[in-house]
C-alpha cells in the first residue's frame, strides 16, 4: 500500500501543560495509541492504517515533531515523560493499549511503569533506552538526512519520499519541521540512547510484546532479549524479517499483523 493511498486521519488539536498538539486519529473499535519514533508522523502511514482496520488508532504529536508544539522547554527526562504523559492524557487513552517507537518507544514504555494502571496491553518497536558497551547503539543523530534514511529503514528512497514535501506546503517550513523533529529525537535519547530505562521496566504492569527489525542498524537485534528479560514475566519479543530500525514503516503489514494478533489475545 502506498502512503498515496491512504486518506488522511481526522486531526484536532487540544491544549496540554506542554503546550497545542495535534492528534490524529483514525479506525473503529478499541483505542490504541501511538507515540511515533525518530521522524514523528508527517503522514498517516500504511502500518497505521492497516492498524485502523481493527482499532481506532489515536495519534498524538508529541514536542518538537510534527504538529507538536515547541520542544525547547523540555531540557531533561523528567520533563519528556511527563510531556509523553500530557499527550497520552490529552488523547483520551487512560485505560487503553499503547504502541511506541523507537524514540516513542522509550516514552511508552515510561508512561507505563510510571503509571501502570494506565496502560491495558503495551508494544515497544526497537525502542531506545538502554545501552550496552559491547553493543553499542548507532550515533543515528550524527549522521547526514541521506544517510540517516539509510540507517533507519531497508527502503531508503520510500523513506525519503514519505519524509518530502507534500503538495502545496512550504519547502522551507517544512525542513525546519523536519530539523525539529531531528533535533528532538536527539534531545529524548542524549547520549547513546541511555535514559536508565532499565531501572524502571520491572514497574510495568502491562502485557509486553517487543518487536524488532531483523536488519536494524541502529540498535542490534539483541537489544529486544535485554528488553524482554527486564520486563516482568509474560513479555514477548518478535523479529520482522527484512526490516531495519523502522520496521513499521519497512513491513507495515507483517507489524501491524502481529500487533493486533497480541492486542486481541
């Protein structure tokens, strides 16, 4: 399915302590939220939508992403949680299933040890977080847009594609949003992708299903074992072949496939 295709999500826009934010939201049934990685959401994706064929999928835009508000008040981990803890309040999701993504995914996972009476079933994908000296996690943020598409996806060119312009937008306004985006992703996860996560996994109450690209080249396939062996008993962890960091994005239907056969258990 290309992104092309696919309709765009009912948007509206609510006031939290952090600030305006967008939400998107799309599909029939159980409300599933959705924190996004590194990129944020510039469009409605093919994993979502496959997604909003089983679940009313919420999207919110968490700072400095796209249709988030400013992301410069946020200058240390506390204050990212408790902004990821506003969008999922503000997007109506106490109670509800929750998926995160890569840097989306770190915050999940934060809002459900933190509160874990909130979070009803919870889905990492390749989440940031922790660190290992002998595996390390790939200085993503370093590299160039070009190269950084490379590293995040098997599909770069799509990738660049789902990332450009649309139709009748501000190039300028849009590569600043873009940079924003970059930049924000980078502030979550400073240095190395480390935020002691670790620590507070054991506090989820949550079923737990990780998932991860077989070909992520921004944290190694091990990571998922480190997640599921600090999670409380019962969390499970799925490889998508022939997917890299953003395997939601490289095999939208295998994901969503094994999303909702967990959410419906």
């Amino acid at each position: 399915m290309s992104s092309k295709d696919i309709k765009p999500a009912k948007e509206y826009f609510v006031e939290t302590p952090s600030g305006r934010m967008r939400i998107w939201e799309k599909g029939r049934g159980k409300r599933v939220g959705f924190f996004a990685g590194i990129t944020g959401l510039p469009r409605w994706s093919p994993f979502l939508e496959d997604l909003s064929k089983q679940f009313c999928v919420v999207a919110p835009s968490l700072p400095g992403f796209p249709g988030g508000p400013s992301s410069e008040a946020l200058d240390a981990p506390l204050d990212w949680v408790l902004a990821a803890g506003d969008a999922f309040d503000a997007a109506g999701l106490e109670g509800c299933d929750l998926i995160g993504e890569s840097v989306g995914g770190a915050l999940a996972a934060e809002v459900a040890a933190i509160w874990p009476s909130s979070v009803r079933r919870l889905v990492l994908m390749a989440p940031f977080g922790m660190f290992d000296e002998k595996e390390p996690v790939a200085d993503v943020f370093a590299q160039m847009p070009g190269r950084m598409n490379a590293a995040l996806s098997e599909n770069a060119e799509a990738l660049a594609q789902w990332l450009s312009c649309p139709p009748g937008a501000d190039a300028g306004d849009w590569e600043i949003m873009y940079l924003r985006a970059h930049v924000a992703s980078a502030a979550m996860v400073w240095p190395l992708g480390d935020t002691r996560l670790a620590r507070r996994l054991p506090r989820i109450a949550a079923k737990t299903l990780v998932l991860w690209g077989g070909k992520d080249r921004v944290i190694p396939q091990s990571y998922a074992k480190r997640f599921v062996a600090a999670l409380p008993k019962g969390a499970k962890a799925q490889v998508i072949a022939n997917a890299g960091h953003m395997a939601g994005f490289d095999q939208p239907a295998r994901c969503a496939q094994a999303v909702t056969k967990f959410l419906k258990a």
